[in-house]
C-alpha cells in the first residue's frame, strides 16, 4: 500500500504544479477537465479499473487512500466522478465488448456520464420509477421525467433505469427495469438546471419525449436493471469510512480554532458545551470508520455499520455546520461564503443518499427485523 | 499476553452461556431485594472462567489479558446485571495495584484477587471537602478519612486506599476486618450494586508502590473504560429485550413494532450500541497498546465514557418508554438496567464534567 501512494505522491509533485501555472483557478469545469486528462495518465482517476483499461487493479482500501492523498494534495475535483466511480465499474461487470469502448473517453472526459435514477414520485423510493422504456423495431422508446441528475447540465451520457415491463413491476416493485445507455443529444432530451439553496446548480431535471434509444444500447439482462444498477450503488459504500475520517478530522480542526488563545475573546460556555458535544461524537464516529476499514482490510464484506455512520456522520456534520456559523456570528450574515454557505449546503446531507428517516426504516426492518407496516 | 478477535469471541461465547444460566432474573431480582452476596459464584466464575484474576500478570496467579478482554468480560456481566465483584475486584482493584509498580506489594496482593478468595475494592472518592490523609511514623502509615460510594464494600475482605501523603499521593492497603475501619453499606440508585461508606481513623495500613500520581492518572483511564464497557453491555441488552417487546406486543391489531415511529427508536437506540461498541474497541485497542501518546490515550477515553455512559441512559430511557406501562412498574426489569446505566453515567466522571475536562484540554475553554 505504501508503495503505490509514494508513487502517486510523486506523481502529483510532478504534475500537479505545472497544472496550477496553468489553470489558475482550477475551479471551472474546463480546468478540472483539464485535470482529469493529466491524473488518468497516471492510471490514477479510475485506479480500481483493470489496467488494460486505464486503472490500476486496485482495491476498495487502496482507492479509498488514494483518495487521502488527493485531499491532502488540494488537487482540483474530477469532474468525471460518475464515470469513474459508478457507470465505469457497471460497464465492466456487464457491458458488450462494443460498450466498453466509451471506458477509455470516461478517462479522457470524452465523455461525462450522469445517472438517471430518482424521478419526481421515486426519491427515497427508488423501486418506484415511472420512466417507461417501449420496445418499437430496433429501438426503445423512452417517455418520462428523471431528478436530482448530478452533472445533468454537463453530461454527454446517460446510465437511465426506465421500467421495460410495468407487469412485473406490479407483482415485485424490482422487478421490471432495465439500463439503457443514452446519449443526451438525442432528440426528445431536455435538461433543465435545479437552483439550490445555497445557490449552485449541481443537479438537473431531465425529461425524455419519445426518445428512440437503439436496443443495442441495452446494458446488462433485460428486466434485470435493479441489479445492474445496485452493482454501482454498491461500488460506493466503503465511501462512508471515509466521510466519518473526515468528520473527525474537520471537528479535531473547529475545536483547534477555538482554542482561547487563538481568539479575542473565548466561546460562551453553552458553544463550548455543544462543541465539545461534537468533538465525542466525531471522534466516536473515526473510530467505527477505522474499525470498518480494518474489517474490510481482514476480507469482510460492511454491515449495517455504514448505515450506522451514514446516519451519525449527516447529522453530527450538520450540528458542526451549526455551530461554525454560532461561532461565526454577525460577520457570516452579509456574505454566503465559509460558515453560511456550509450551513446551507449541509442540510442535503440528511436527504442525500437515502433520508435519515429511510436509513432509519431500513436499520429497523432490515438489522432489527422489525415487521413492515 | 494477546489474544485474537476470534478468541475474544470463543471467550465472550463461554462467558455468555455461563452467565445467562447463573444471573438469571430471578438471581437478580432476589439481590435487588437485599438477598446476600453469592461468594459461591464468584469462586465458581473465579475457577471456571478465570474471571477474578483475568489482567492479573501470569507470575501472580493470573490470566494475564489486558483491557481488550477485560472489556469483553464487563459487557457481558452488564448484560445479564451479574450481581459480583466483577468491576471493582477484578478490573480496578489488580489495576489500581499494578499502577503502583511496586513487585513485592503485588506479589502479597495478587494472587489471593486472582484465585477468588480475596475480594478487593478501591476507595477513591473523598467525602466533600475534606481528603484522607496519609502520614507516617517510624515506618508505620496511618490513614484518618471518609471513602464515599465505594462500590462492593460491604464485601470487600481488602480495601485499597488513595489517600493524600506530605508529597503527593499514595496507595495503602488495609483489611476490611482491621482496626481502625468502618465499613457501612449505604442505599443505591442501582439496585443491582452495593455501596459503602468507609471511616478510616488513624487506621494503620501497608502502603503499596510510591509516589501514586501516574497511577491514579493510570486507574482513572481504566475505570473510565470500564465503566463504557459496562454500559455498552446494559445498552446492548436492553436494546434486544426491547425489540423482542415490540415485535410481540399488540394494539390496534399489529404488532406495535410495525408502527414507524417505534422502528424509529429502535434504529436511534440501535445507532448509540453501535457507536458505543466502536468506542469501547477503539478505546481498548489504544490503551492496550504500550506504545500509544498518554495524552491521546486519555482523550479516546473520556470521550468514549461520555459517549458510551449518556448513551446508555439514552437506550435504557427508551426501552423502558417502548413497553409503556408494564415498564413502569417495579417488577420488570427495565428499572434496573436504567438505575445501571444512570448510575454508571454519573460515576468516574459524568459526560458533563468530561466534556468540561475535554474543554480545558483543548483549550476551549479556560
């Protein structure tokens, strides 16, 4: 493990200068394209691809510290995350040889994918979805309404779940759907942005009017979608490991502004409390991501720990949102920067990825097997 | 000596059938209601399972574990509310000892806390305002002073003593029958506990090791972890005795577990055991390893006792609300893991007083 994360530190000592004289702010999307073209060079922006793709045939660990790395270096987001991370992997568990060949342009940001999964009426139920692919000859034809599309407004592909037989769908909500890549030129596609609360657009609406997408753009078993696409769900979830590091590291840091001797004046005792109330919970919270590591690293597949840190990491990361905006005061009111636009944001991570109330449904039906209504 | 995880597992098997078959509710409950101690358990868990001396180093009679397996024993006894001297004579008492670094005092004192025929107990907090003191003349030490909430000392045979001494502080051992002590049991929130109240008066004793600063810094760090490990084990019971509740209990023609807003308290209620078991691994694997920063040491901690002992208090709250009246009511047993949990919550710093603690550390707070 060492040796590959000396490898990429020299390979970031390298690059990554020469890219900051070049794109000053590295914070547009031509920029971190920009990026992304010099960091896949290294085998490194998809290092859990087989090598003869453009990875390097890593493991969920060593992805995982790579990515460490890559925060620690401050190096700019790559836009192609999607690709990367999740239409990526599925591609090489089910695509046809032909499909595979878009593997090499999610590298290059040839090609940017999104993923149509949630719908207007199919948020936290995704099984529910209403998007209606009809085969019709050599095509499918597709009618409906997909949300909350990360990248929507930039994406060049589309991994769409559509329901291709509404029969099964009545007797298993599972069953029934299907893949479909789709290409967002397609004539019948129309992308609109959603507006945030803290202002940006990161996701966007799409809507499909008889879009005719070939048959052979089928990705894995017709009817078997959910599986397909729980593939990719599942590709991720080590990720919460490291949102709880994070965590702690990020409380470890407020409770290191704070000290009285950085300060003019010292917090008021019930700040300090709830600070302190935030500390135990973020340092708990590191504990449980290290000790869901090293299970991994011993061969075990997660259990229902990541949605134990799923759950404390979103509302332990909003009271330290809180708090730094209490502590922050009167000067975080007449700019949406730092404290005010991390409170803001903050709030999509109890909605995000499953609401607090669903996990909560889920750790008490699935874990504690309590009955469904 | 080190143990695996798969070992520690086969142990926490043993300890479980053992313990479920011999503090069943009924044991429990008869305790709760002044029934004596049972000195034949302990003996029993003593020669059986090697409980009594399970940290006490191999040369002085014992199994010679350390914290990871100490932890395994505590949750398991704060599951079935094991009414012995599991906390105060085989966790702080062989600590309080070993802390002392003194070869020859351990050597008299150890093996007859491994063996199970001598139940030792540590006297560390003083009466308000005043501490016991320690002199010494021609070599002979005196301790005159008030112990309060001394857990197990009505039946303890050897009473470990803080006291202050002209420098610092020190360590003393004296019989609970010697002259000069009084030993007076005193009423306790938790039922399934006994408390006392201990006068010494110008009682002669034998002092163990020297200056004793680090080693009370050292049992401080371990009694905090005992007593999260010891709450993880109550919440985790609770937390299983109330599903099992839901999931049988009807009203308006389901199975109340059906409703969402009581799945609700259970996920929340299963969340704290989780983060609570996270913690006490966590804290296990640092203090059990020689090479860890003190400092960082402590820090884990006394932020897995506040962490562990509030939520402990907060399953056993909610346990007890999700079997509404019959858990009201003095003969179930949810009153006596929540008098555990509230009484391990306030004891070897409350999650108050420690986060006060982590505030100065940090300096948050001045």
């Amino acid at each position: 493990m060492t040796e590959i994360l000396d490898e990429l530190r020299e390979f970031l000592d390298e690059h990554l200068p020469v890219f900051q004289a070049q794109w000053p702010d590295a914070s547009s999307w031509e920029a971190r394209c920009a990026w992304q073209r010099v960091f896949s060079t290294g085998g490194w922006a998809a290092p859990k691809w087989p090598v003869e793709n453009g990875g390097r045939g890593v493991g969920t660990l060593e992805q995982l510290a790579i990515e460490d790395v890559v925060a620690e270096y401050g190096c700019p987001v790559v836009p192609g995350m999607l690709g990367l991370k999740n239409v990526g992997p599925t591609l090489l568990a089910y695509g046809t040889d032909e499909q595979k060949k878009h593997l090499k342009n999610i590298l290059t940001t040839d090609e940017v994918w999104c993923q149509g999964f949630s719908e207007p009426g199919s948020g936290s139920d995704l099984a529910s979805l209403r998007t209606r692919a009809v085969r019709d000859g050599d095509d499918f034809v597709v009618n409906g309404q997909k949300i909350w599309t990360s990248n929507g407004m930039y994406a060049s592909h589309m991994e769409l779940l559509v329901r291709t037989d509404p029969e099964a769908g009545a007797k298993s909500k599972h069953a029934g759907m299907s893949v479909l890549l789709v290409e967002m030129t397609t004539p019948g596609i129309e992308v609109r942005p959603i507006r945030q609360i803290n202002g940006g657009a990161e996701f966007a609406e799409v809507f499909f009017t008889d879009v005719r997408v070939p048959a052979t753009q089928l990705l894995g078993p017709l009817n078997e979608g959910w599986k397909v696409t729980m593939t990719t769900l599942g590709h991720e979830r080590a990720g919460v490991a490291i949102f709880a590091a994070r965590l702690e590291k990020r409380v470890r840091e407020l409770v290191a502004e704070n000290n009285v001797n950085e300060r003019k004046e010292a917090l008021a005792p019930r700040v300090a409390e709830d600070l302190m109330d935030a500390y135990v919970d973020g340092r708990v919270l590191g504990m449980l991501g290290r000790q869901m590591l090293a299970r991994l690293r011993d061969g075990e597949q997660p259990g229902p720990e990541q949605s134990v840190i799923k759950l404390v990491q979103s509302e332990t990361s909003q009271r330290v949102d809180t708090l730094g905006l209490d502590i922050a005061g009167e000067e975080a009111f007449d700019k949406e920067v730092g404290a005010a636009r991390d409170y803001l944001s903050g709030r999509a991570s109890t909605i995000a990825a499953g609401t607090t109330q669903i996990v909560k449904n889920i750790i008490a039906e699935r874990v504690l097997g309590l009955p469904r209504a | 000596m080190t143990s695996t995880s798969a070992d520690r597992e086969e142990f926490r098997a043993v300890l479980r059938g053992l313990l479920t078959q011999k503090s069943q509710h009924e044991t429990v409950r008869a305790f709760s209601e002044g029934a004596a101690y049972d000195r034949d358990l302990w003996s029993l868990l003593a020669n059986q399972t090697g409980l009594a001396g399970l940290i006490i180093p191999e040369q002085w009679g014992g199994q010679g574990m350390g914290l990871s397996e100490a932890a395994v024993a505590l949750e398991e006894a704060a599951r079935v509310l094991l009414c012995a001297p599991l906390l105060s004579g085989a966790v702080l008492a062989p600590t309080a000892v070993l802390a002392a670094h003194d070869d020859d005092a351990a050597a008299g004192l150890l093996p007859g806390i491994a063996d199970g025929t001598v139940i030792a107990v540590v006297a560390l907090d003083d009466e308000t305002d005043t501490e016991a003191v320690a002199t010494e003349t021609n070599g002979t030490w005196r301790v005159s002073g008030t112990k309060v909430r001394v857990l197990d000392g009505p039946v303890a045979d050897l009473v470990l003593v803080v006291a202050r001494t002209g420098d610092g502080h020190g360590l003393f051992a004296i019989d609970a029958t010697a002259d000069g002590i009084d030993v007076t049991q005193t009423t306790s929130l938790d039922l399934t506990r006994r408390y006392a109240r201990i006068t010494l008066d110008n009682a002669e004793v034998r002092r163990v090791g020297a200056d004793y600063t680090a080693g009370l810094a050292e049992l401080d760090r371990v009694a905090r972890f005992a007593a999260s490990a010891e709450s993880l084990g109550v919440a985790g019971r609770m937390l299983e005795i109330a599903v099992d509740y839901v999931k049988t209990r009807e009203q308006f023609g389901r199975v109340i577990g059906s409703f969402q807003a009581i799945k609700h308290m259970c996920a929340e209620m299963f969340v704290r055991v989780e983060c609570s078991r996270g913690a006490v691994a966590g804290a296990a694997e640092i203090l059990d390893d020689p090479t860890a920063d003190l400092a960082e040491v402590l820090d884990i901690v006394t932020v897995t006792k506040a962490y562990c002992s509030r939520a402990a208090v907060f399953v056993a709250e909610t346990g007890l609300q999700l079997h509404g009246g019959i858990g009201y009511t003095w003969e179930h047993v949810s009153h006596l893991y929540l008098r555990r949990a509230k009484t391990l919550e306030l004891t070897f710093g409350s999650p108050l007083e420690l986060r006060r603690e982590l505030a100065l550390v940090h300096g948050v707070a001045a």
